[in-house]
C-alpha cells in the first residue's frame, strides 16, 4: 500500500518571494502542505521497519562513547592522552554490519580503537546513521521563487537532496561479545559488507579483534520534517520485533530512481 502520496514541490503561497536562506525554524511551516487525502504520519512500528531498514543497508555509522573520568578507577591503556577528557563524548565513523538481524548491530571491535577503549573503560555507546539515498530525486525542493525560476547551478548543491527530511536515528544501549553465532559465519557477514575488513579479522596478527553487538535498549528516530514524519523514540520491543520479511518489503527514499524529495518512505 502507497501511504505516501507524491506532493506538489512548491507551494507558493506559503513562500516568500524574499531570498531569505531558509535554515530558519519557521521553514518546516511552509512545507507544501500534507493535508491530501489519505496522508497519515507513520506509526512508531512503521518508522521502525523503515529504521531496521536503513541499518540493514548501511554500511557505515558513527559511534558515540563517553571518555573515563579519572576518578573511574582502572583504564585500559587511555595513556598518551590530553588531561581533561574524562566525561567528554566522542563520535567517529565505524563500520557497520547487521549480522544478526535481530536489531542489534554487529561491529568488528578493535581493541586499539578509541571507541572501543572507552566501552572497556565501561562507557555505553550510542550508534547514529542516516539514510542516504542513491539517487537524487527527480526534482529539489526550491526554497525560493528565484530558484525555481533560474535553477540553480547543479554543482553547488553539494548534498543533492534534503538530508533534513530523511530518516536518521540514534541507537542507545551497550556492548557485549557475540557468543551465538560461529566467528566464521560473523566473518563472512561482515566482509561482505566490508571487503577490506578481511584484514583484521578476529585471529590477525597485526591487533587483538572480536565482533560485538551493541544491544539496544533506547532507540530515538527522526523521520523527516515532522508535519510528515514521525519524531521521537521508538519503543525497544517495536525497535527488535521487525522482521526481515517487513524491512525487505518497504522502500526508502531514492532507493529508486524519480523519487519525490518531500515523501518519507513508502510502506
Ligand atoms: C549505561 O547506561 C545505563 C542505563 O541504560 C546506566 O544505568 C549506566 O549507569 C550507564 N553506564 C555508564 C558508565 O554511564
Ligand atoms: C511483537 O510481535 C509479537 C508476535 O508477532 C506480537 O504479539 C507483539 O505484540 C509484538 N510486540 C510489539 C511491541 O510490537
């Protein structure tokens, strides 16, 4: 079932013709309105389908741990250190894989890696990923009369859709080895996914590694803009009860060529 219905890309009467950059808040109250027929904003459980989605096919994320304080006690090799960090968040790029489709996503720990020291030292982590979509849609959102009267130059519009109304979320929990599924299998998962982590797979001789879960227990989700999308936190059991066959069946935004940028998802 299409829940999404094509919108119109402008809508003039809520736009100012004066060229103001349109980063400011009142700019979601002149969406084109989604007032059709038939338009619903989706249910915690959908946006959690199109969320199992987004770290089914993503690769990549950003992970976020928190630096020991000093008063923590033991540290596992947090030497060669600027004084001052403990308590600081810290967020970097990670591989990711979704081996065991269950909502919680595997990594391939590294022990010399700066996040996976501060989960050592006992930090709780945090995933953030955004979907990205692999084409552009068919048209941009214009945010100005003078835009859709004169285009814009193609090869300033350096993120060619709008990343504010595609889905993005923040997975919450901890880290623990994965014990339930044979290295090899995790290993076979995860190459394909990342070629070159062949390299330093658990047994390497270069740095100790091991695949990990992060077992989720908050999930946080940004659909899109919210006059059209849902915003807030999905409930953890919603988060872990998708299955493969929902997430398979459900389509992201530019997975598919002639998207409309002001659309969701269709479910
Ligand atoms: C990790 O998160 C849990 C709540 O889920 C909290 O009880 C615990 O104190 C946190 N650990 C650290 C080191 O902050
Ligand atoms: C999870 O799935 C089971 C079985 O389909 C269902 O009974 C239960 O209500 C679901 N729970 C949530 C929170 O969606």
């Amino acid at each position: 079932m299409r829940l999404f219905h094509s919108l119109p890309l402008i809508s003039f009467a809520a736009h100012s013709c004066v060229a103001e950059p349109s980063s400011e808040p009142q700019y979601v109250f002149s969406n084109p309105p989604v007032s059709e027929s038939g338009y619903r904003i989706p249910t915690s459980y959908e946006s959690a389908v199109l969320g199992r989605r987004i770290l089914a096919l993503s690769p990549l994320g950003t992970v976020g741990t928190v630096f020991p304080s000093s008063s923590d006690g033991h540290f596992s090799s947090q030497e060669n250190r600027p004084d001052g960090l403990g308590g600081m968040p810290h967020a970097l790029m990670e591989y990711v894989a979704d081996c065991e489709d269950e909502g919680n996503p595997t990594f391939l720990a590294i022990n010399i890696e700066t996040s996976f020291k501060n989960v050592r030292d006992g930090s709780n982590i945090s995933l953030s990923q955004q979907w990205t979509p692999r084409y552009p849609p068919d048209k941009r959102i214009k945010s100005t009369l003078f835009d859709w009267i004169f285009g814009r130059d193609k090869s300033e519009d350096t993120v060619p859709y709008s990343a504010a109304n595609l889905p993005r979320f923040s997975l919450l929990g901890y880290i623990e080895k994965i014990d339930s599924m044979p290295t090899e299998a995790l290993a076979s998962c995860f190459v394909s996914k990342h070629s070159d982590a062949k390299y330093w797979l658990p047994g390497n001789r270069i740095h100790f590694s091991e695949f990990v879960r992060l077992v989720v227990t908050q999930v946080y989700w940004v659909g899109g803009f919210g006059d059209r999308a849902y915003i807030g936190w999905i409930p953890v059991e919603e988060w872990k009860n998708v299955t493969r066959k929902e997430w398979e069946a459900v389509t992201l935004p530019g997975e598919k060529k002639g998207w409309k940028e002001w659309t969701v998802g269709d479910l």
